[in-house]
C-alpha cells in the first residue's frame, strides 16, 4: 500500500507516482490481498491508496489518527467509528444490500445487522448470517421512525427511482447516524462520463444479472447513475432536520472501474483506461473531490446546544424560542 504524502512533486514525479499506482491497482485486481492496518496521522487531509481504492478524509481542522482498512467502503466506516459517530454495539440497518455489507460488518465486528433489499432471488435461510435479512424497498421502510441506531447504504441509491426518497426513509429511520457510500458528481467524472469511460446508466449490471435484475429497483431496465454532491446532500438534510445545523463529515475516494471496463468488447477503452488510470489516481491524490467516490456520515442526534437561537429544547422536542423572536420580529 502506499504511504501517505502530500503530492508536491514536479509532473514528472508524479506520473512516475501515477504509474507505480496503477502497478499495484493492476497487481491487486489479478491476485487481491488482505491489507494489514495502516495507522497515520495528518492535519486536515489524509490520503491512502488501499486496495483499488485511493481515500481522503475531509476534517475539521484538529489532529486525527485514521486506521484504515480493507477498502472505500470499511475506511468510511473507519471514519464514523473514529468521530465517535458509530460502534460495532449499535443496531445497524443496511439498504439495499448483499453479501459484500454482511463481509464488511462481519470484519468489523459488529453484531446487530439487519441487512435489507428488494431482491426475491436470494435464499434467506442463511444467506447473511449471522445477521438477518428483511425485505425492505429503500423508498418505503417498513420500520418505525428512530428504530436502528445506524442506517447504511453502499452503491444502492442510484439503484432507487427517487433516491431524495430512499434517504429521506434512512434518516427517519436512524437514530443516531446515516452513512452512505455512494458516486460522487465532479468534473472530472463528467469528463469521464463525456469520453465514453464511465456510463451515466448501469447497463453492465444488467448484463451481469443475466438481463433479469440489477438495475432500477433491481428490475431489468438499466438506472441512472444518480450522483451527488455536497451542497446536494446539505440541503436535504437541512429540509429532513429544520432544527440546526447539518452535523456532515465527508470521505473521498476514487474507485477504477476494472471490473465494469472488461465487460466491454472495445479493447480500445480498456488499454485507454489501464494505462490512463496512473495519472488519474495522481490527479485524484492532488485534488481529492475529483474522486467519483464518496462517504457521507450523517449525525442525526443533537442536543440543546446544538438548535438554532429560534428554537429551545422541550419535553417535547424542539419549540420556537419566542423570546428570541420577539426582540426581533413584530406582529
């Protein structure tokens, strides 16, 4: 794995750096491995090449220790564990998922998962044990308002007709934090998307269902690659907590898309893509919102301290603070 730096070298450094990348990306796609935890300490902005994965985490300033491991969906886990945000004791939801949730949480230790989708195929006896399975459509949970401390998705919303909605339903859900893992709208991607390198709809995971399953609401017809941002993602959640401000931490990352690229007969784009995918980690290390990837913990839980002046705490919950408004406002 390679260690944490700054990227401040000359272009040629770099692309000697961008071709030792996608050495090890190449290297790992052929034979993976199980990478050893790799602790390191940065201000601001960390960065980690793991598994086919290159990771920054977006802080607040303060000094932070990060262990990563395994890849981009475990080190956004990671993060949310570090902040305190998550631990392996709470209940946890997952939507729209599979066997890859349950091996993730597995290796992490957590005990209460209830892992959820839509897909009617799978044998439920035991498929994810030892967590349970629920069959659960994204848009409209069945489970009651605050009931799981933690909901999760991975790759799943821009599965969803309205993915607005699938989130709305998670953070009603949670009680204290929603963490998603999902593809990220850069500028880079769009260029990506506009060279023919990256699809904006998801015919590949039809293919690969055998034309029956993998795309909207796992049907048969291809989704859109719903991708989002962050004043996106701030904005929602101002309309789904109107009480304060949005408690958001962000972890960056960029995913190649090896996998997907061989599915296509074009051996054109694949060598184009291998061969550029050195300088687009590099690129991804200087500037880590290009990244096509990203995480998102959202804190759900607040106290007192934590509303807005117009509003105090209750028995109830949150009231207008009508003494506030009153030096302010007339009637």
């Amino acid at each position: 794995m390679l260690g944490v730096r700054h990227v401040t070298c000359s272009l040629h450094a770099a692309l000697r750096e961008g071709n030792q990348v996608y050495r090890n990306v190449r290297e790992r796609v052929k034979a993976p491995v199980t990478l050893h935890a790799h602790p390191s300490l940065v201000r601001t902005i960390e960065s980690l090449d793991c598994s086919f994965t290159s990771v920054s985490i977006r802080r607040s300033g303060s000094v932070v220790r990060h262990v990563m491991r395994e890849d981009f969906y475990s080190s956004v886990l990671q993060a949310a564990e570090s902040a305190r945000v998550i631990d392996p004791t709470m209940s946890v939801l997952v939507v729209a998922g599979g066997g890859y949730d349950r091996d993730i949480f597995v290796a992490r230790g957590y005990r209460q998962v209830t892992i959820s989708n839509v897909d009617t195929r799978i044998d439920t006896s035991g498929a994810y044990a030892p967590y349970t399975w629920s069959y659960q459509n994204a848009e409209s949970l069945s489970s009651e308002s605050d009931s799981f401390d933690v909901v999760v998705v991975h790759a799943g919303l821009h599965h969803c007709y309205s993915p607005h909605r699938a989130l709305a339903e998670m953070y009603r859900v949670a009680r204290r934090a929603v963490v998603l893992v999902e593809a990220r709208d850069s500028l880079l991607v769009r260029l990506a998307a506009r060279l023919g390198f990256t699809d904006d709809y998801e015919v590949e995971a039809v293919v690969a269902n055998g034309y029956v399953a993998g795309g909207v609401a796992n049907s048969s017809v291809p989704n859109y690659v719903y991708r989002w941002t962050e004043r996106e993602l701030e904005k929602l959640v101002r309309a789904l907590d109107p009480t304060g401000a949005p408690q958001l931490r962000y972890v960056y990352g960029l995913r190649l898309p090896f996998q997907r690229l061989a599915m296509h007969k074009n051996p054109a784009k694949r060598v184009v893509a291998h061969l550029s995918s050195g300088l687009v980690a590099v690129l991804q290390k200087i500037a880590p919102r290009q990244g096509n990837y990203f995480g998102a913990i959202i804190r759900k839980e607040r106290d007192s301290t934590s509303l807005f002046p117009w509003l105090v705490g209750g028995t109830q919950g949150p009231a207008i603070n009508r003494a506030w408004c009153e030096a302010r406002y007339s009637r």
